[in-house]
C-alpha cells in the first residue's frame, strides 16, 4: 500500500514537475519584488484596488507618492502593506500546487496555471477592496470598545479583519477552484460536498508566517511576531472549528431527514 502511495505522487510528481517549477518561479520573484517594492512600485495593484474600495465604500483616495491612496478626512492610507500582494501569493500557490495535478493534458495545465496566477490577481483587489472597506467601517461602529483600553486596540481589530476575510476568500476560491478542476475534467460526482482545507492552511501558514520566520521576522521583532503568529493560528483554528460544526449540523440534518422520509426511523437507507 505504502509503496504503490509512493509510486503514484512519484508519477504525479514527473508528470507535473515542469508546471510546479514554473509556479515556484512566479511566486519566488513576485515575493522578491515585493519584499523590496514600495507604493509607487505597487501602483498595478494598489490602484485598482483603491478604486474599487473607494466604489465599495463611498470614499474617495488621492495617490500621494511613495506613501500610496489617502483619505486624509479618514486619516486611512492603502499603503504597499496593504496592497495584498501576500494574499495573491497564498492564493496563487493554493490554485497551481493544489488542482494542477487534476489536468490530463499539458495543454490545459499551461492554461491553469496562467489561469491561476490571472485570477489570484483579479480575486485580489476584489478581496482586498473589502477588506479595506471593513478596516475603515467597523472600527467605526466599536469606537466605544475600543476606546475601553482593553484587549481589542485598533491595530489588532485591523489585524483580525485582515486574517478572517482574508482565509474566508482563500477557502472560498480554492473550493470554487477545485470544483472547477471537477468540471474540466468530467470528475465531477453526485456526491457530498465538504469544505477541503487542508492545502488553504498549508499556503497560508507557509507563505504569510513560514516565510517571515525563516527570513528572520521572529529575530527582528520578537514579540510582535509571536502575538501575529498567534492571531493568525487562533482565528483559522476557530473558522476551521465553526465550519466543521456547521458542517455536522447540516449533515446532521440531512441525514435524518432522508432517513425519516424514507423509513419512518431513524435509519440510514441502503
């Protein structure tokens, strides 16, 4: 069993080699630009994206040079911080090394991963733009709690709406993703659906906190790494927890609805 499990991703591994080095390319430069990219270096992103918020919300950004779009009413800027090219990267990866594998021919694996890097882009600015809308709003509306000097500050209010609508969009798009795969290649099979998390969890803590402590994040700035480190672990776990509740409930549900429409009990039909 083991050595048949070993020989099949062996094959896959042969089979997709050329796809999964041309993905790590990508990814590899764009994370070099970025890390050494300022605003005006970022501007095909950020301005779409400060568009799109400033649709969204109702506001309007003027671009500063090498600061980025502000709202000085707001006192809110989109920085090259907040430009969401790490959340392409996660995406990006999640949609090659997750659902390339899945493409029969070579032709339709070229078109996947110019697919994939296309759309983590479009998807991007798109997420992004709410998640901008979201910073600026809600604290608005918990001006009151964060005003008490406890926990929840400003910063890391931002710092929580950032990792939940960003995960979110990134199980999100790689469940759309996967069924997608399904479809191209006739898989797809009257089944129940289940939310897979597994290779969302994996890019995400790889790129947003695996590359930062192998590059010495955690040196730098000790603590304020460890509490991120620990945000990020904490809401995922619990998105992670609450879907799969919801997921039992639903199933639950399901289960005994058929059950009793069928049989009259609580048995599961044949």
């Amino acid at each position: 069993m083991i050595n048949m499990a070993g020989s099949r991703w062996k094959a896959v591994l042969k089979e997709n080699l050329i796809f999964y080095a041309a993905g790590f390319v990508v990814l590899s430069c764009l994370k070099l630009f970025y890390s050494r990219a300022g605003s005006d270096e970022l501007r095909w992103i950020l301005a779409p994206t400060a568009r799109w918020a400033g649709s969204l919300g109702g506001i309007s950004f003027a671009y500063e040079a090498q600061q980025g779009y502000v709202n000085h009413e707001l006192r809110f800027i989109i920085a090259a911080s907040c430009s969401g090219v790490q959340f392409m990267l996660v995406s990006m990866a999640a949609l090659i090394y997750g659902c390339i594998h899945r493409m029969k021919t070579g032709k339709k694996k070229t078109i996947w991963l110019a697919g994939s890097m296309v759309f983590s882009y479009l998807f991007t600015v798109f997420v992004n733009g709410i998640r901008i809308v979201s910073a600026i709003y809600l604290p608005l509306r918990l001006e009151g709690v964060l005003a008490g000097g406890g926990w929840l500050t400003a910063q890391r209010l931002h710092t929580l709406i950032g990792i939940v609508v960003y995960f979110m969009a990134l199980l999100l798009i790689y469940q759309a993703a996967d069924f997608m795969a399904g479809i191209v290649e006739g898989e797809v099979r009257r089944q129940r659906r289940r939310i897979k998390w597994a290779v969302p969890v994996f890019w995400y803590f790889a790129i947003v906190l695996g590359i930062p402590f192998l590059n010495g994040a955690r040196g730098k700035n000790r603590d304020g790494f460890g509490e991120y480190a620990a945000l990020v672990t904490t809401v995922i776990v619990g998105i992670i927890l609450l879907l799969w509740l919801a997921s039992l409930v639903r199933n639950g549900r399901t289960g005994c609805g058929s059950a009793d429409a069928g049989t009259g009990r609580g048995e599961e039909l044949p």
